[in-house]
C-alpha cells in the first residue's frame, strides 16, 4: 500500500510521517484492498488539520480531522477512516446477502 503525504504550511518532519505510516498500515492490514491513501495536512494558528482520502471497492472515502496537536489528529483521523471502512464494508455485506423476490406475472397466474 501506498501512503502520499502532503502538507501546506508544514514541512513533512520524519516523527510525522512514521507516525502517519504506522497508524494506517494498522488499517490497510484489515483491509486488503486499499491500494493508496492520500493524506494533506494543513497548519492554520492553533489548529492541525489532515485530511485523509482512499478509494475503496468503488467509492471514494474521505474523513476530516483536527486538533491543537497534529498528532492527536492523526490518531483521529485513522478512528474515522476505519469506521467509514467499515461502513463502506457493512454495505457491500448487505447487499451481497440481499435476497430478491422474483414477480409473477398476472398472465401466468391465469394460466394456472
């Protein structure tokens, strides 16, 4: 798995990206599938923010964190992408088990 980190009004620090790298391989391990996550982190004053984006089994996924410290962000925003996962995973679940009714028609019932 890929992870593209980016940031504006930071510079990308080697403690950052270990902690960024550390936290999503955890997620990618549950889930295979993940090819690439992309991760920006924006400075503002008193405010962190990093935004994280995946494609999952056709869907765009994105979750939004933020914090007075970047890394209690980073913790926040991996809680949110697993969740969404495994929402995004429930609904596949749902309906890969969905059942379908099949219709009779009123032709074929007069028939009998």
């Amino acid at each position: 798995m890929k992870i593209n980190i980016s940031g504006h009004h930071v510079e990308i620090t080697e403690g950052i990206k270990q902690s960024i790298e550390s936290k999503f391989k955890k997620i990618a391990k549950h889930y295979p599938s993940l090819m690439t996550i992309s991760s920006i982190i924006t400075v503002e004053p008193n405010q962190q923010k990093l935004e994280v984006t995946t494609h999952y089994e056709g869907s765009e996924i994105s979750v939004k964190a933020s914090g007075k410290e970047l890394y209690s962000a980073i913790a926040s925003a991996a809680k949110k992408l697993q969740a969404a996962l495994a929402h995004r995973k429930g609904v596949l679940a749902a309906k890969l088990h969905k059942k379908y009714e099949v219709e009779q028609s009123d032709a074929f019932l007069l028939a009998q």
